[in-house]
C-alpha cells in the first residue's frame, strides 16, 4: 500500500526536533525506526501533515552510565540494546526481553524509545519498562519533563506524550544483583506476544525478598502484577511461588482476538508468572 502524501523534516537536533513538532501541532509525527509508524502509514491508519525524522540526531543513540542509573538514548536500536556491556549488566532483563522482538531485520532498524512512545500493551518493552520502574525523559517546548514508566502508558497506543513532545532518553535504575527472566508465550517463533511476563526478583536468606512482575498484552496497557508481587514476598521455594503466582491476573482486563479469549490469557499470566519467577529466582 502507499501512504497518503506528507511533508518531511530531519532535523539535526532535539532543539529543531521540537521546533518542528510544535509548528505543525497535532498534525505531526515522530519517525524513528518506523517499524510501527511505517506499516500504520502504508495501511492509511494515521494521516500526518508532517513527518519529522530524528534517525540522524546523534545526541538521541548510546547507553551511558549515571550514578545509579543507566541512561539510554531514545534511539538506540534494538539490537544496539541487546549487544550493549553496560545494559547486559545492569539492566539485564532489558537485554533478554528485547532479544525477543520480531527478527534481526526489526531489531536493527527498530527503537527503545518508539517502542515505549508506541506504547502497545502486546509490545514486550512497555512491561519490561514498568518492572524495571524505568523513567522516561520528554523534552516539548516548556522544557524537559521525567515521567515514571508507571504514569507513562495510559490507554491502548496512548502515552503521556503530548504531540509536540519528544521522547529523548530512557532512565533505568540498576539492578545488579537481581535475577532476572521474560518468559514470552507466542504462537511461533518471532512472533508478537500473546501474554509475556517481565520478572525480577530479589532475593536475601533463602526466600524471595522483593519480585516485580510486568505483564504484556493483559490489558489495554501494560500493567504490573501487584498482588502477586505481594504474595510473592517470602516465598521460599516453588510451591510458594506457584500459590503466589495464582494471583497473577487479579486487576487485569485482557482483551479477546484470533489467538485467545480474555479466560485463556489470565490462565497463561499464571503459569508464565510461576516459570517466570522460578528461572529469575534460581528456583527452577
Ligand atoms: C514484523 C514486525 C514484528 C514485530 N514484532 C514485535 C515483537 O515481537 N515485540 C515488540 O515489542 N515489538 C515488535 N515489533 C515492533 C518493533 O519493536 C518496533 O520497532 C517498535 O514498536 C517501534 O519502534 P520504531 O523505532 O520502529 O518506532 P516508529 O515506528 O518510528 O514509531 C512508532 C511510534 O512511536 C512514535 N515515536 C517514535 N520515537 C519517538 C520519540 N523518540 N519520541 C516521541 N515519539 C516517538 C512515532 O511517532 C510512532 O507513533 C514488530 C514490528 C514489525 C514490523
């Protein structure tokens, strides 16, 4: 299909970025790796009067480390993200879940920041965002704004983002130290999630001291699981953490499709919940 005609801007800074994003108003949109916003144009699901590319502002790619926090650039790739020394050891279940997008093709031109701005609850980066208490750095015309992973997806393709703001770096706190596991449920491989859990898990004497579970594609955004995350603290061995993970589903509404109805869904956040935890806890 070919997409409906629009103007082109590549601005080479996030200064001129913004600029161009706050003329044109709400008839722009940010291009990064256009794996999502490309198919969305060639099937004329979104009609912007302006494009504005930031694939060559230097300033928005790399992983740096910041005291207690490593930063990403939003336009790191996926595949920049998966090989990275820095993220591999602090942010390790960045690395392993996005490992698991699409296909090397996707993963070289796709980014961090455009999956989290994309903000689709079946893409794997959103619950591992929301696990890891990530923050993400909005830079609009008033300035630059954090905002907690947790405040950052707020319905169904929809962010905190406003349509002149751009999304620039991604915060991470490290968690050296924590075990770690995506445990992703599709239906072939390289496939889109049908549920996917993000677990970390921390632990101290012997049990579970703290765990932080992310879910994809349980609801119209990500969303964590707090009240397994409670049960889970003080588990000591797998049947604690089986009878825990039974509250995996609590608070969600997952959606019905081709692939599972809302019943089959809250059956898989469970069982993927228990393996999740187990791998990430060395308790499997
Ligand atoms: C065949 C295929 C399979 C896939 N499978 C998976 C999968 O299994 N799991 C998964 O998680 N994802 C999957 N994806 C999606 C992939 O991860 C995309 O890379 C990602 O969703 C979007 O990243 P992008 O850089 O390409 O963003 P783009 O497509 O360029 O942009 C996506 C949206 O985010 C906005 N945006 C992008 N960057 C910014 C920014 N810096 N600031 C503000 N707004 C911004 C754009 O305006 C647009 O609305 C798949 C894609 C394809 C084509």
């Amino acid at each position: 299909m070919i997409p409906p005609a629009f103007e082109y801007a590549r601005p080479a800074s996030v200064d001129e970025a913004v600029r161009a994003l706050a003329d044109a108003g709400e008839e722009a949109k940010v291009l990064a790796g256009g794996q999502s916003l490309l198919p969305l144009l060639r099937l004329r699901l979104a009609f912007p009067e302006l494009v504005v590319d930031v694939g060559r502002i230097p300033e928005l790619r790399g992983v740096r480390e910041d005291g207690e926090a490593l930063a990403i650039g939003a336009l790191t790739t996926h595949h920049d993200v998966i090989h990275d020394p820095l993220v591999r050891r602090y942010a390790g279940l960045l690395a392993g879940a996005t490992a698991t997008v699409a296909d090397p093709a996707v993963r070289h031109r796709g980014t961090l920041g455009g999956s989290l701005a994309h903000a689709d609850p079946a893409g794997d980066l959103p619950a591992v965002a929301l696990a890891l208490d990530a923050e993400l750095v909005a830079v609009g015309p008033a300035g630059r704004r954090t905002i907690p992973a947790r405040e950052f997806f707020l319905d169904y393709l929809q962010s905190a983002l406003s349509p002149d703001e751009l999304l620039v770096e991604v915060r991470i706190p490290k968690t050296e130290g924590w075990g770690f596991h995506y445990e992703k449920f599709q239906r072939v491989a390289q496939a889109w999630a049908i549920v996917g859990v993000a677990a970390l898990v921390r632990r101290a004497d012997g049990h579970i001291a703290e765990a932080r579970i992310g879910l994809t594609n349980m609801g119209s955004t990500p969303v964590r699981a707090t009240a397994a995350e409670r049960a889970l603290a003080g588990a000591d061995g797998p049947e604690a953490v089986a009878r825990a993970a039974e509250a995996a589903a609590e608070g969600t509404r997952p959606s019905q499709d081709l692939s599972a109805s809302p019943e089959y869904r809250e059956h898989l956040a469970r069982v993927l919940t228990r393996r999740a935890v187990l791998t990430a806890g060395g308790m499997g």
